[in-house]
C-alpha cells in the first residue's frame, strides 16, 4: 500500500473584534492589569459577541487557510475540528462547517481534548491521510471559552478568550530526505487529574453546560513537566535533536509556562512563538493561532522544522512535529 505524507498546504485564523483589555476586566472582578501579566503574560482577549457561535469562528479560519492553500471546500474530503464549545451537543461543528464549505465529499466530525484538541485533531488527518483515506483534510480549533467562563472568578476569567484557528493538509505520496509534512505526533492522557481543571456541567450530570474550574497552581506543575516530555519524546522518535528545530509552536495558555518550558529544554525564548498577550488561552485554538501569526509575520517559512505542544483538561497532553 502507498503511504502519503500530510504536507501543510495552508494556514489561517480568525478572532473576533471585540477585545475586552485587562483594564475592563479590573472593573468585572477584584484585579488589575498588572495582576493578570505579572501572572499571566496576557493584556487582553478576543470575545465573540452574542448570536457568534464556534462554528461561526471556525468558517472564517478555515476560509482563509484553503484561501491560503488555494483550495475550496470542494476539494476537501475531511473535516476534523477540535473544540470543547462546540454550537450543539449534535450535530457536530465538523458537519455544520462541511455544509457551509461546500464540502459535499468524505467525512466530517469533532474531537474533544480541550486545550490539546487541535494536536489531537492533526494526529487523526495524518494518520487517516498517511492511510489513504483522506487526500486533502481540514482541521480546525475553534473555542468560545467566554460562554462556559464563570465571570465572577477572577482565577480563571481573566485567562480565556475565543478564537479559530485552521491548518490545511494535503496527502503527497512519501519520499526520501527532508519531505515537508508532518513527521509525526505523540499523544498522552491521564484521566486522575480532572478534579484540577474540568467544566462543573454536561447533558448527562447536570443538563447543564457548566463553568470552567481550575486550581492553577498544580496545573502549572503539570503543565511544565509533561509538556517537555511530550516535546523530547517526539523529537528523539524523529531522531532530531530539540537545538535543531527552528521554531517551538505552544499552547497559549501563560508565559509562565511557555517560559518555564523552555528553561527546562534550554529553548532559546525567541525560537518560541507566544501570542498569549494578544488573545489569553483560547483552548484548541491555540496553536493553529499561533502558527499562523508566525507564517505572516515570516518567521515560520517553508522548509523550518516546527514543533507544536499542548496540555489540556483531563489531562490530556501531547506534541506534533512538522517540516512545514
């Protein structure tokens, strides 16, 4: 059987206008701005106003990636979106976004990892595309974390915001040398943390959608630890070194831990993309946001070794290599 190799054809992300400043933020609850960065690195987020859904944020960032592709939705026959706020418990946001694409051809559905969802999405489109299945796939993270935020707690509301982001991959028939595409993907979970950092709600304990709920310190411990396991885990599977690839493509979830991470790797900060400031923790849509901030602003160019990293409520966590 042929094996293909899921080359990124194109890229593209989305936030919604509305930015709320941590100087508004200090006027909702007991903070201030300079309490949110010395902690948090974040100076505002992006909010979807009311009747904008995730599915809504999803069809921008994935117009612009397959604009970036030059591709349609007719040329998509897989459809693979991360989000934990999703529109409705069913139909997917994957299927919503088929139909809206016009993608009328192969299959479409949603995945579930939180903050690890769009690495977790990428995983499946490569290994679904290095199978056969799939030529030419779509995923996506879109989250509107502000709809599941209890906005009275200053922990955690002053971290999220909503956001799209999207990767389009094409399946090219696998060859020798330094082919561009993904290299590979490692994902891992641990189910005994979700007391640290979970939604108090769901359809069938509560009927309810639920608030986000976090202890922040042991997620940090957490997050720092298994994240750079992740990170050397794939880079010694490629038989890569960490010093020899050129950008690192985090979850946006605090400077704090994109820092921490890197002490611990001796990752030089400017070979990691951080874009927490502008738009705080926005779950899936992380990376894929990131990763799009650094194809336009030329660093991330064609050829560059990049390595994409998160850690999620669950736990989940896990890491993506790509030559992109």
């Amino acid at each position: 059987m042929t094996e293909f190799t899921a080359r990124i054809a194109g890229i593209g992300s989305y936030l919604p206008e509305r930015i709320l400043t941590n100087e508004e933020m200090s006027s909702m609850v007991d903070t201030s701005d300079s309490w949110i960065r010395e902690r948090t690195g974040i100076r505002q987020r992006h909010i979807a106003p009311e009747g904008v859904t995730t599915a809504d944020l999803a069809e921008q960032a994935a117009r612009r990636a397959l604009d970036h592709a030059g591709l349609t939705g007719e040329d998509v026959d897989l459809i693979v979106v991360a989000t934990t706020t999703p529109d409705f418990t069913f139909p997917s946001v994957g299927t919503m976004l088929q139909a809206r694409l016009g993608a009328t051809k192969g299959a479409a559905f949603d995945v579930q990892a939180v903050c690890t969802g769009f690495v977790y999405a990428l995983s499946v489109a490569d290994n679904m595309i290095a199978r056969g299945q799939a030529k030419t796939a779509l995923v996506v993270g879109a989250e509107t974390m502000s709809r599941i935020l209890d906005w009275t707690d200053r922990t955690t509301c002053v971290l999220f915001g909503d956001g799209a982001g999207a990767m389009v991959l094409t399946g090219e028939e696998a060859g020798e040398g330094e082919q561009p595409g993904i290299l590979g993907t490692y994902l891992r979970s641990d189910g005994r943390f979700k007391d640290l950092l979970h939604v108090d709600g769901g359809p069938s304990s509560t009927g309810t959608v639920g608030q986000l709920r976090m202890i922040g310190n042991q997620v940090f411990r957490h997050a720092v630890t298994n994240i750079a396991e992740s990170m050397t885990t794939i880079a010694g599977r490629a038989g890569i070194g960490i010093a020899d690839i050129d950008w690192f493509v985090p979850h946006q979830a605090n400077q704090r831990i994109l820092e921490g991470v890197a002490r611990k790797l001796s990752i030089p900060t400017e070979k990691v993309i951080s874009t927490v400031a502008d738009h705080g923790n926005t779950s899936a849509a992380s990376v894929p946001l990131a990763f799009d901030r650094a194809v336009q602003d030329g660093r991330i160019k064609r050829g560059d070794l990049v390595l994409m990293e998160a850690l999620g409520g669950g736990f989940t966590w896990g890491a993506a290599l790509a030559r992109y």
